[in-house]
C-alpha cells in the first residue's frame, strides 16, 4: 500500500534505509539545508527552503504558494509505487502540513477532515503549519476546508521531536 512516511531529520537517514523510498521531500530553514542523501537520485528529491513560521509577515523566507506549488508538481511525479519521505527539523510542523497537503490533493475534495484525524490518530505530536495549509487551501480550491479540519485537530502533545509515522495513501 502506498505510504508518506513523515519524519525528523534525525531519522532520515534510517527512515532512507528502512522504507527505500522513490521519492524525498525536504522542508528545512535556508541556512540549515542538506544535500540529497547519498546514492540517492537528486530528481527525486524536493528540496524546499522555508522556516517554519505560521505568518508570512514574520520571516524572510516564510512558506509561500511557490513552495505549495512545487510541492504538489512533485507529487504528481510520486506513483506510489514506493513510500515517499516528507521530513523536517522535528517531524511535527512543514513535514505534518506537507503530507497533509499531498494526500489531500491526491485523495481529492471533501476528504479534509477525515485525512486531518488520520494523521492525528497516527501522530499525537503533529501540529501542521498553518500557513502552509492556507496557501494549499487557497491553491487547491478548498474552500476553507483544510484550514478548518487541521483546527479541528488541534495543536497535539507538545514535543521537542516527532517520531517516525506512515500515513498511508488510504482512508480505508
């Protein structure tokens, strides 16, 4: 079954070995981005430049539609055939949104809240960045629906790092 696998950048490298995805998504800050871990192919690899602010106002590189559009560009090239790696500094806040915003957008409309209460069924620690999941929202013509289902959710338990999770690409 096709999976996002949303982890901290501590454990990517394990999460790179254990899951063998085709596909990685990296949600770092601009000053602290890595590099396509080795072996693996570098167009396959999403590298997005934000920090992990929930106002666009507040940071000079704040998440903007480019990077939701980007996103969802790369995901379009993701079959599902393998599990795909979204991760962050914590695994809690980019990561959380940008899984969030990739099976809403392959699951389709009307799915927002029941994908908001799998991913916190699955992670207690997830807390997606608002403003990631308003621009997506808006880019995706929800209506307000991804917005009101991640508030829906809450802000979880509060951790300084999340844990490795499987969102699978179902909600069956």
């Amino acid at each position: 079954m096709p999976a996002i696998v949303v982890t901290p950048l501590s454990a990517l490298q394990r999460s790179v070995e254990r899951y063998k995805p085709s596909h990685i998504v990296t949600l770092l800050s601009p000053e602290h981005m890595i590099e396509t871990p080795s072996g693996f192919p570098t167009d396959r690899h999403l590298r997005l430049g934000m920090h992990d602010v929930a106002e666009a106002w507040t940071s000079e590189s704040a998440p903007s539609l480019g990077h939701v559009n980007a996103l969802l560009a790369f995901g379009h090239g993701w079959t599902g055939g393998a599990p795909m790696i979204v991760h962050c500094w914590a695994g809690i806040s980019r990561s959380m949104a940008a899984a969030y915003i990739l099976l809403c957008e392959r699951l389709g409309p009307g799915r927002e809240h029941r994908i908001a209460q799998a991913i916190r069924a699955r992670a207690p620690h997830a807390f997606p960045n608002p403003l990631l999941v308003q621009l997506a929202d808006a880019a995706l013509e929800r209506g307000g629906r991804m917005v009101a289902a991640v508030e829906s959710i809450g802000r979880g338990v509060i951790v300084a790092e999340g844990c490795c999770v499987e969102l699978p690409v179902s909600l069956d």
